[in-house]
C-alpha cells in the first residue's frame, strides 16, 4: 500500500476515508519501531500506538460521515515538549520538579484536537527551548545535530515518522532546525499562533510555528492555527530580495556558494530578484535580540532559578545570569528598537517593491555533535522583526546533509508566504 | 519681485535669504488685505503682521547664519483652531467659554515652530472638527464651501494666503476641503504626527495632516512632523489601482467621468493600474465608522455636553446625542473591526502588489452654499483603516471648481506616497 507523502494528500486521504486511519496507524508504528531509535525525536511514551488507535476510534466515532469531517481528520502531530497538553506531562527538556510548570492545554493544541487531529505524542526540545540539547539525532545522519530547540517536531518530520509537529522559535529554533533536518519550518508573524498554554523563554520574541513536509502542507495546519486567516489562490508572482550586507557574511562559503545556485534556478525560473543594501545595523540587531532574550528568560526563570540553580544546563546559566544584569530600562529601549527594525525593513520592501526576502536558513549543513544544535544567526533577524519566515528545503551540502532556502514575507503575509513558497518549492527543492 | 509659489521654493529662498522675510511679510500682508475678506480663513487677530515681523526679527537674530537655519526658517504657518498655540486663544468653532478648553501648545505646532515656522494665525474650524460650518468661503468661488472640518486650513493654503497649514481629519476633514480647494492635503498614518495638544473629536480615528500647494511641499512638511521619517529618493513607479464595488458608487457621473480621465492619463504616462474589488463589506466601515465618531465624540463632550448643550450646534447635538446611546461594547467591538478592515486593504495590496489605491477625493466639487461642508464619504474607508492618504488636485469640473485624485498608500509608507504624489502630481494636475 502507498501512504501519501505530504500533509495535503494524506489528511485527504483520510477525510474521504480512501485511507483508513487504522491502516494508516500500522504504517505508522512498524515506521516508528525502525526509524525512531535511531533518531530520538519523541518522548518516550508506553503504549504509544494503542493510544493513538483509541483516540482514532473516538474520532470515527465522532465523525462517521466524510463529508463532515474537519480539515485535519486523523492526521497525528507530534507536539514539542514546551507545550502543554491534557493527559501529557510538560518537562521541557529539564530536570527540574515538573509539577513547578504544568498548566492548561495550549490553545494551539486544541485548535489542531478540534480540527481532527490525534496527538502522536511529545517531541524532543532543548532544555527550555534554548542551547541546552537533548538526544535527539539528525535524521540524515545520526552523528550530526538536528538542531534546536525544535529539535525533535523537525527529526520527526525529517524521519517520515509524523506528518506534522509543532514548534517555537525565539531565535531560530524552527527555521534552523527544519534546514539542518530538510524540512518545511514555518515561523508566522508574531502572534499570529496563540502562545497561550506554551512556557515562554522571552515572550516578546517567542513564537509557534509548525514542521511538514511541503509547503501546502505547512498551509494547511496554518489556516487551522493562525488568528483570520485569509484564503488566497494563485498570487502573482512575487519579487524577491537579497539582503546584501553584513548580515549574509555569517553564512559559509558553501552555504553561500549553495544559495547564489538557489538564486539562479529561481531567476531562470522567471523570478525577478533584486539585491537591495539591508541591515547594516546588523551587529545592533543582534546585540538587541540577545539582550531581549537574556532579559525575559531571566525574569521567567526567576523563581525557579534562585530555587533550582544547579539543576540547569550550563548554557541556560548563563542565559539567565546574563540576563539577571540587564536593567528594566535597557530592556524596554531594546524592545523599541525590535519594533523600528521591523519598520525599517518594512520600508525597504516598500521602496523596491519586495514581496519576498531570501537569505541561507542557516550558515551551513547540520554541524557534526550533539552537544551544540547549531548557530540561529541567519534566521535572528526576521525573528527579531516578528515578520513571517520558513524553511525551504533546497538541496543537499557535500556531506550529503540538507540545506535551505529561508523566505521572509511583509508584517501578516503568511497566506501569501506560503502560497509563494509552494511554487518556490517546485524550482528549487532537491530531493 | 516674485514670490515663490510653493512651499519648499519658498523655504529655500528664505534660508539662503534669497528671499528677506520683511519683504516676504509685505508681500504676505498686502495679499491677506486683498484676499481673505473674502475667504474668511484666519480667526481674525488685531495687529497680526505687527507680530509677524516682530517673530521674524527674533528668528533672524537666533539664526544670523543661513547655513545653520533650520528647514522652515520663516514660513508661515496657519493652525487649525482646535490646535493649542502658545499664545493663541483655542476656540474650536465653539460658542463654549474657551476656558473650558485650553491647554499647552500642541507638539506638531512646536515642532513646527522649532523647524522656524512662524506661526501666522488660526484658521477656522466648523465647530470642534464636526459639521456645524464657520464662516469660510471656497477661494475659488465664495458661494461655495471650501469644506470642512479644516475649512479655514484648507482655504488659505487654496487663496494664496499662506504657504503651509495644519488640519485635522477624523472623517474626511482634510482630504476633502483639499479637493473643494485645489491644494495638496496630506492625512498620514494613524499616529504618525503627534496628536497631544490638539482638541479631540474621536480619539481613535482623529489624524493631524497638513495643507500646501504641492507634494514636495507637504513632504517638506511630513518631515518636519512625522515620527521617525525615513528620507526616500526616486523610488521605482508605483503600481496603482482602482479600488472597484460600492464604494466607488457614492461618486456623482461627473466626479467619475473625471477620475476615468485621470486614470488614462496616468496609464498614457506608463502607470501600471489594477482594477481590484475591494471594499465589498463598505457599508459596514461606514457604519462603523461613524458609530466610533458618535461614541468617541459622545464620551469627549460628555461633562461639557451636560452644562452646555444649548450652545451647541445641531448637527454636534445629533452627533453627540446618538453617541450617548452606544455601549462600551459597541464601541470596543467596532474598534476591532477597524483594524481588521487595515488588514483587508493591506491583504489586498500584497495579493496583487498594489503601492497605491487611487480614487476620486470628493463625490464632486465644493457643493453650493455654506451650511454644508460637503460629504466626507469618499474618505471615511481610506480615514477608517489609518492608511495614509491625500489629495492631488487633478482639475476642474464644469463650474470651473476643482476636482481632486485621492491616493492612499500602505501603513507607515508616508514617504512613498509622499514622493510617488510629486511625480502623480506632474501628470494630473492643471491649473
């Protein structure tokens, strides 16, 4: 039996009942038996499958009819481990007493529930959605990182193991991670998701975005999770843009060698691209978002860490003792600026007339490790000005593991973001 | 001698003293003396030139150097009288006791001044920025109205009495007394120029703007006054489009067969124009719109309302008496869909690239007669999402009576809008 690749073709398959949810639930496990040990991605859960079968019955039960059923229908989703959800303890990838941080299921959660689908359990994060790692492993290559936080929702995808997860980004824990593991990572316009029921790490730049296999698929979990969402069809062609400037420098030679290629493809596609001089407060950008981050880690973290110190992991310690030196007016004057970046580039889009910003998701492949998930400084910028970015997968680095494309529309462009990103994943996805 | 006849030829030739302010100021009088009987544009004030040259003379010895004058040295300036002046009784139209309503001197006035603006008088407001008219007549014909609520703005700028004037726009109240006066009326994004200092009338929806001859003009204002502004050269052409549904029906035959001329005229000058259905919910922004204006303005006036509604004006009666029936909730709700409908025209923009959306800036020229300031309805969507948005004088209709093209553009694009109206401005406009 053929089961369908991408999110789109397989949740129609199972609304209109070509695909039975327990046959789909078979495939599911022998797949998860084979794959998940080498990969890490889930937390462990006894009687995984047998679960997911009671829950699937609920569901037929609940919608007999195919013409009712909702968009989502039997479709699992891995949940990363920040977020909470009923029946699921939260650990987020800490050793801390997890009672200290359970709380209401998150409204993202329960927008996919209603919507039709099966949680298929948590996913790997790292220790607080930041640098501390956890096991899991690169789905191309289990000696090398699959990057963070979203460590696990992007291996599960990458795997084949999950047909969509849900992830956040803070710096660039969704879009780095679906690059290294070769999936679509969507982050919104900030806000956009409901963060409501997920632990923050720095809830000013914290935001949930969703992994899948393609861009369409990313699409369709976003009108189920986005605030008004608006249906769009067939958008003209977008212009693009390279931000030429400081910011490309922290890319690698191959990285960029790799992207001028992606850019070729894209232009003999009938892309028109521009480069435009952006960012050259770059540097300021980055100091301003690491502070930001330090700043609300440490004051989410407050209570915890002056009780629980020593059960931290050494990159979250100095995350928050940084942070605990930042002043409440250094902070608000830093959070101004987020705000003028994302006008700023808001302004060059209008100048030239830029739809699409495209930049390397990240300054390489996946680095060879699992103590270190990687550098977030190509995707620090777009996340930095709440604007909406993504991960397209865009072919392969020497070392046979993925690279990406990273896109970046205008402030509530997500509908047109990811339309675009579909037909940009025709020309430039390598398999 | 000749006087330049635009704002920024002006301000050059004050700066480099091409121009002495003394001999400016006698061109200036001699002008008033014949003119605004009658326009009737200032609030009359004894002894005015007097003090003119008095301001001047203090100017001159705080800036002896032309190289460090700052960019408005020595323009005159009319202020809407809802603005508070340091100096300058407010009256707002009202037969109220101005005590009520005093306060320091509104932020844009400062900044005007500290540009080197001299502030030359207030002009006539219709009673607190709403529909009750003053006495101010349209320059080009005085059995006409020059519009309203900043008809007196409005007016001078069209008679030739003054370079450069502030207004208000809650409605329609600047673009529209620009359109019946043939002048370039500026009404920027939402919050863009600092409101403080300036009376009320719904605080949600009220915008300060400015009045000049041309768009360089008001430019050279907008950078005086907005916040943050960001300089922009020679952008690419813009892409325009006609927004098409039932908000264009509220236009006369007349007012259309005009905005279709402009259209080709714009098209023959290598302008791209989309013709978009937009708008299809517009009697549901008008309706909202004017529930926020009764209920801001209801809440506004409520203590004054209480001692003195005999002296108000029946239309603000009207106005007042059916915001006291609207609930917190009716308004909180409509507020919301204000910004939903900004996010609808946005979305719309993005789908099909659109810079600017041109439309007719009245439903006709000035109608006859003075108890009526002319229909605001052209403006109401444009003033309802905070887009900015202004008028360029495109011709005359058959009375001989200007006619206006209403461009609006995105959220926070002031400059292009601003930049993109002078290049329009070449195409559309005869004398």
């Amino acid at each position: 039996m053929n089961f369908p690749s991408t999110l789109p073709a397989l949740a129609d398959a199972l609304r209109n009942g070509g695909l039975l949810i327990t046959d789909y639930l078979s495939h599911l496990e022998s797949n998860f038996n084979s794959r998940e040990p080498d990969v890490l991605s889930f937390i462990p859960e006894e009687g995984r499958f047998d679960r997911l079968r009671r829950d699937a019955q609920a569901l037929l039960t609940r919608y007999p009819d195919p013409n009712t059923r909702p968009p989502l229908f039997g479709v699992p989703v891995g949940v990363k481990d920040i977020f909470h959800v009923s029946g699921f303890v939260t650990r987020a990838g800490s050793k801390l007493p997890p009672d200290l941080f359970q709380g209401s299921e998150a409204e993202s959660v329960t927008a996919l529930k209603d919507a039709g689908a099966l949680v298929m359990g948590k996913t790997v994060t790292t220790e607080f959605a930041y640098f501390g790692p956890g096991p899991t492993r690169n789905p191309h290559n289990p000696e090398h990182t699959p990057g963070g936080s979203s460590s696990g929702s992007a291996a599960a995808v990458g795997a084949g193991l999950c047909p969509l997860t849900l992830g956040t980004q803070t710096i660039g824990s969704i879009v780095r991670p679906a690059s290294f593991c070769g999936v679509v990572g969507y982050k919104p316009s900030f806000d956009r998701i409901s963060k409501t029921g997920v632990m923050p790490l720095a809830p000013s730049l914290d935001h949930v975005g969703v992994f899948t296999a393609d861009a369409r698929g990313a699409a369709l979990a976003a009108r189920v999770l986005c605030r008004d969402w608006r249906l769009t069809d067939s958008p003209r062609k977008p212009v693009l843009a390279v931000p030429d400037g400081p910011y490309l420098a922290n890319a690698s030679d191959e990285a960029m060698k790799h992207f001028d290629d992606t850019r070729r493809r894209l232009a003999a596609a009938g892309y028109m691209i521009l480069s435009v001089n952006a960012m050259p407060d770059f540097e300021e950008i980055r100091a301003r978002h690491n502070l930001i981050t330090a700043a609300e880690a440490a004051r989410v973290h407050e209570k915890m860490y002056a009780r629980f110190r020593e059960l931290y992991h050494p990159k979250t310690v100095d995350l928050i003792e940084r942070g605990q030196k930042i002043s409440g007016e250094a902070l608000a004057q830093a959070l101004k600026g987020r705000k003028k970046h994302r006008m700023e580039l808001t302004h060059l889009m209008n100048v030239h007339g830029i739809d699409l910003w495209i930049s390397p998701s990240a300054p390489g492949p996946a680095p060879q490790g699992l103590e270190s998930t990687g550098d977030p400084i190509m995707n620090l910028p777009w996340t930095h000005s709440g604007l909406p970015s993504m991960n397209e997968p865009s072919g392969r680095a020497a070392n046979g593991l993925p690279l990406g494309l990273q896109l970046t529309a205008r402030w509530q462009a997500d509908e047109l973001m990811l339309a675009w990103a579909a037909d940009i994943e025709a020309v430039v996805s390598r398999s």
